[in-house]
C-alpha cells in the first residue's frame, strides 16, 4: 500500500507543480525562471520511482512515465526551444542605425530617416518575446 500512496504523491507534486506556474506565469521572477517547476517535475519522478522500487505495479510506472514525460518536455521546452534567437545585426556604440519604420501610438508610421538630420534621436529597444 505505500506504492500506492506515494504514486498518489507523485501524481499530486506534478499537478500541482502545473497548476502553481500557471497560475504563476505572470510573474517574472517565475516566468524568467522555470526551474522551480522543472525541479518539482524531477522530485516527481523520483517519488514515483521510489513506488516502483517498492511495488512494481502498473500504476506506478504509469506514474514514472507521467512524472518522467513531464521532466523532459518541460525541461526540453524551457531550456532548449524557448531560448531567445541570437540577434541578426548587431550594432557597436556610435554606428549609424539602419533605416526603419514603426507605428506610433496613433497608429501612424514613422520613420528613422524623418528624424536625420534634425534633431537627436535616443532609441530604446527591448528584445523579447512574450
């Protein structure tokens, strides 16, 4: 019977790892670093190993499959197909921007090369992606 509970333990860390980032995802301390949850998956798995060690049913190898399946697809995602691109161009300090056109928030287009010339211009870029 102590398989049994801890499968149920393993099964409840992985679900509620799930439910508290979502929730969390918000945040971006939680956002920027997904460990936290990527380590919850693996004290999952290894909780549900411990099940198996100790009676090799079906469901607690149902749940090392789960907790295992979980701890490589969020870590895969995380730290692997969620990296920022490596920028294209980059620009060394006093080098002439390229020309570009944006919209304002009058949804009017504005370009770099209307402000040449005339007056400074200070750009701010932030490069992410959410």
């Amino acid at each position: 019977m102590r398989a049994g509970w801890l499968v149920a333990l393993s099964l409840v860390v992985s679900a509620a790892a799930i439910a508290v980032y979502s929730q969390l995802l918000r945040v971006p301390a939680v956002r920027n670093n997904p460990e936290g949850y990527v380590a919850a998956f693996a004290i999952a798995a290894v909780i549900a190993g411990l099940a198996v060690a100790l009676g090799r049913r079906w469901y607690a190898w149902t749940a090392l499959a789960v907790s295992l399946v979980l701890l490589l697809g969020g870590a895969t995602f995380n730290f692997v197909l969620a990296r920022i691109p490596a920028a294209h161009t980059t620009l060394r300090v006093g080098e002439r921007a390229p020309d570009f056109t944006l919209s304002d928030a009058a949804g009017r287009p504005v370009t770099l090369a209307g402000y040449r010339g005339r007056q400074p211009v200070v750009l701010v870029f932030y490069r992410g992606y959410w």
